[in-house]
C-alpha cells in the first residue's frame, strides 16, 4: 500500500468524482471518463471492466448512473487496492478483484450487460516506461484480439462492449469483433476541428448482426491551436468530461 505522500487526489467530473492516484506511474485523464461517458448502461445491469486500473472509468459510470452492479479486475495489486479505496472514498460499491483478465477469477465468469475495455495502447516493441506500473498499462503484453475475446465471452448475449484505444489500432479491433458482435459503431476522437483523430470509441453488441455505423467525430478542444493558459474543451468535451453526461451514439 502506498503512503498518502506518495499519491495524489484528483479531481473528475467537475468534482463529483475524487480519485488518488499514484504520484509517480500510471495516471489517468480523460480517456477513462471518455470511456465510461460511452456505455450505455441502465440502473440494474451488471458491468465489468477488464483491467480497471485505479477505478477512474469503472467508478465514474458508476457515478453517472445509480444503481449499477460494479465489478473490476486488475492484474497490478497497487492499482486494484486503489480502486478499491476509492470507491469507499466516492461511497460507491464495487467488486474488484486482483487477477489478469486471461485467468479470471470464478465470480467474474457469469454474463455482464455491458463490458468495458482501455486496453494498453502501445505494443510489445515499444520502449518500456521507467516506472513497473507505468509500463504495464502502456504496453501490450496481452495481444488486443485476446481482450477483446475475453469482454466478449463474459457479455449476456446482446451485451455492449465498449472500447477506447488509438485510431491506428481499429482495424485489429474490427477483426476481432467480427466473429462473435454486430451493430458496431464507431466514434472517432480528434483534438481539433480539421486534424485525424488520435483516438476511437468503439461500441459492439454480442450476438447481433446489425449494420456498421461511422459517426462524425467528437471534438475535444475549441480552435486550430492552443493559444492559452488552462483548458479549451469544446462544450461538447465539457459535457462529458465536466458535467458527467453520456456520450451520444446517435
């Protein structure tokens, strides 16, 4: 367990959301509530996030919508003890168990409503952080494909999964719905009006056959450069990252 000295307290959804993070390694930003923001849960469904590092995506879905049964699994002690503190700390309830996603623990292998992913971005060959913790959520040592057959395998049948990861990385993603998931929709992610997106948000459901959707991206920042000090989120942006609501699929 880390001293508070050696962890931060930060501040998400325009406070509604406290969560302490390592001072030095893996910390998160707005991807994970990018990610949440994306699953389209009801009060009542069960949820499972694979690799759920300190809790940030997992507990802000949670907090946006009551009434979830919330589970996580983390392979990196540190990170899964966190996450298990800060949903005391955020008065949330939820299952997080220590294991890695290709060993899941017995409780975890039932059906889920929804699944959600933010698989490491980076693969294999890529150079390693100088932190252990950093490293292991940067870096693919388990093969994308194999997350996402793993989400895949533990949905209800007509389940979401839900994913963020990096533009470059969606044909993989493609592929490896393919056989088992339908009514695929897309959301590309760009910095600014004009530029290719960095990031996508990819919704699938188990079992379906419904067609592909590509949708018009979401904008996260206002103007061609920042000219600035502090934020310029569009008010789209601020919407999800601020103001806790749900990303449109529509």
């Amino acid at each position: 367990m880390m001293s508070a000295a050696d962890l931060t307290r930060d501040v998400f959804l325009g406070g509604r959301l406290v969560i302490a993070q390592p001072r030095v390694g893996y910390r998160a930003a707005t991807d994970p509530i990018l990610l949440a923001a994306a699953v389209a849960a009801r009060s009542g469904q069960a949820v499972l996030e694979l690799g759920c590092g300190a809790g940030v995506a997992l507990l802000a879905l949670g907090r946006r919508v009551p009434g979830l049964s919330l589970h996580g699994v983390e392979r990196q002690p540190l990170y899964a003890d966190l996450a298990r503190r800060n949903a005391a700390e955020n008065r949330l309830e939820a299952q997080i168990e220590t294991a890695d996603l290709t060993a899941l623990p017995t409780v975890l292998k039932r059906g889920f409503d929804h699944v959600l992913i933010n698989p490491p971005y980076y693969p294999a060959s890529a150079p390693a952080a100088a932190d252990p913790g950093r490293a292991q959520a940067l870096r693919e040592e388990t093969p994308l494909a194999q997350w996402i057959e793993v989400a895949l395998r533990r949905l209800v049948p007509g389940g979401h999964l839900t994913a963020i990861h990096r533009a470059e990385r969606l044909p993989e993603i493609l592929a490896a719905l393919a056989p088992g998931a339908g009514s695929i929709a897309v959301r590309p992610l760009t910095a600014r009006q004009g530029r290719p997106a960095g990031r996508v948000l990819v919704q699938a459901r188990k079992g379906t056959k419904g067609a592909f959707r590509l949708l018009a991206p979401l904008i996260m920042h206002d103007g061609e450069r920042h000219e600035r000090d502090g934020d310029d989120f569009s008010a789209a942006a601020q919407a999800i990252l601020r103001d806790g609501q749900a990303l449109s699929w529509t």
